[in-house]
C-alpha cells in the first residue's frame, strides 16, 4: 500500500527496516548472552545436567547398599551375640576350673 506522500512512504520503509535491524540486533544479543554464559558456566566447573543426575542415581544406590549393609550387620551381630552369650552350666564349669587347687605341703 503506497501513499501519494513520499515523506510517509519513506518512513514506513524505514520503520520496516528499523524493525529488521532490531530483530537481528535482538538475536546477535541473545547468542553472544548465551555464549557468554557458557564460558562462564565452564569457568566454574559447572557439570553438565547428565553428570550430575548420573552422580546422584549412583549415590542413591550406593546409600540404600549401604542401609542394607548396616541391617546384615546388625543382625549378624545379634546372632553373634547369642552365640557367645554363656548358659549357667557352663558358668559353673568355667568357675570351677579357674577355681586353684590347694596343695598340702
């Protein structure tokens, strides 16, 4: 649609160019952000999303190990306790071994 006033025809033909230099300025913006962001990311030894989740499945893993580990552990230990635990008979038969023996002279 043109106008019969070359001033209007010239200013939209700017205004369209001007909303074309910012569309292209607003892009170059976002990709030099953006590469900015990851040299700075990488700078800071940032791990990447999939290190991190990978790290976190094996610790996971390893604490419910672990958790397992720790109830074997306990319950070995109550059968080692009952195991070593001395009934009466053989209290009385430890006590009388250890009991000296006199000896007439």
């Amino acid at each position: 649609m043109q106008t019969q006033n070359p001033i209007l025809d010239d200013l939209a033909h700017l205004a369209t160019g001007a909303a074309g230099v910012v569309a292209g300025l607003k892009g170059e913006v976002e990709t030099q952000l953006r590469q900015r962001f990851e040299r700075w990311l990488t700078d800071m030894d940032m791990v990447p999303r999939e290190e991190f989740d990978a790290v976190k499945a094996m610790a996971a893993k390893a604490r419910t190990e672990q958790e397992a580990m720790a109830e074997r552990l306990s319950a070995l230990e109550a059968r080692l306790a009952k195991l070593e635990r001395p009934t009466g008979r053989a209290k009385a038969g430890k006590a009388r071994a250890s009991k000296p023996t006199s000896t007439s002279g």
